[in-house]
C-alpha cells in the first residue's frame, strides 16, 4: 500500500501543476491576437480533457490492486508525459506564431514608413527571417522527438524561440533611434 499512496502522491502534484499551467496558458493567451487565441485556446481545451481523462483513471486507479492498478498506474504514467508533452508544444507553438505575427508587423512598419531604412537594414530583416525558420524547424524537431531528445530539442526551440524575439526587438529599437 506504501507504494499506491506515493504514486497516487506524485501523480496528483504533477496534475495540480499541469492544471495550474493550462489554465495559465488560457488566461495569457486571451492577451494575443485573435489568430493565435483561437487556436491555442482549442489546444488548451484538448489538454483540459486529456488531464479530466488522467483524474478520471485516477478515480478508478485508486480503487484497484493487483493487475489491473499495474495497467491503470501504467495508463496514468503515460498520459502524464503526453500531457505535458503536449503542453509543452502548444505553449512553443504559440509564441512562435506570436513573435511570427511580431516579426511580420514589425517588417511591414518599417518597410512602408521607410525604404532607406529597409535597404540599410536588409541583414537584420534577414537574420530575422532566419531567425523564424530555425525556430519552426525546431519545432518540427520537437512534434518528432523521442522521449530521450525531448528536453534537447525543447531547449533549442526555447534558444531559437530568444533569439528571434531578440533580433525582433533590436529591429524595432534600431528604427526608433
């Protein structure tokens, strides 16, 4: 029994968490355009039942022994790891479409209010740009990863993701001066 009541534990604490995280995610998300909102609320909407879908197994699992809470405690285990596996993915998504509708904007503004600086500053529209391809091919790396390059991936998707608000924000502070 010591061992049900320490994985029925931890099971619990890393649901609070990723609740906490999804609902987080929903309330900063409504701050976004209407785009993005629309999709990442959706994809929030789709964690809330996976994570209603692990409660409920836990409902079950805390009722059975022997074989069947192996199968149950497994059920959980794993949708856990999907479950913030999936999270993960949906909050990188969106601020790649955030600081792609950031960069797309920002190109834009400056390239109409003034071609001299658009010509001046055509190596940083492209570092820009650059900088948006490399975060969307780590993403593509990230939906693929195993379980065992998954934190790797995340964290140069989370580099790729810095660098391209960097550039985004030197741009913009280069045509305010």
């Amino acid at each position: 029994m010591p061992e049900k009541k320490k994985f029925m534990d931890q099971m619990e604490e890393k649901l609070t968490l990723w609740k906490s995280r999804i609902d987080e995610g929903v309330e900063v998300v409504k701050e976004r355009s209407d785009k993005i909102k629309e999709q990442t609320i959706k994809e929030m909407d789709a964690l809330s039942d996976n994570y209603e879908k692990i409660r409920y197994q836990m409902t079950l699992l805390s009722n059975e022994t022997g074989d069947k809470w192996e199968d149950l405690k497994t059920d959980v285990e794993k949708g856990v790891k999907d479950l913030k596996k999936n999270y993960v993915g949906s909050s990188r998504k969106a601020r790649l479409e955030y600081w792609k509708e950031q960069m797309d904007e920002a190109l834009d503004t400056i390239s109409e209010k003034s071609e001299t600086f658009a010509k001046d500053h055509e190596e940083d529209f492209q570092k820009v740009k650059d900088n948006y391809e490399k975060a969307r091919y780590q993403m593509t790396l990230l939906k693929g990863a195993t379980a065992d390059a998954w934190d790797e991936n995340q964290e140069k998707l989370d580099q790729s993701l810095d660098e391209l608000k960097k550039n985004v924000s030197s741009l913009l502070d280069k045509k305010k001066n």
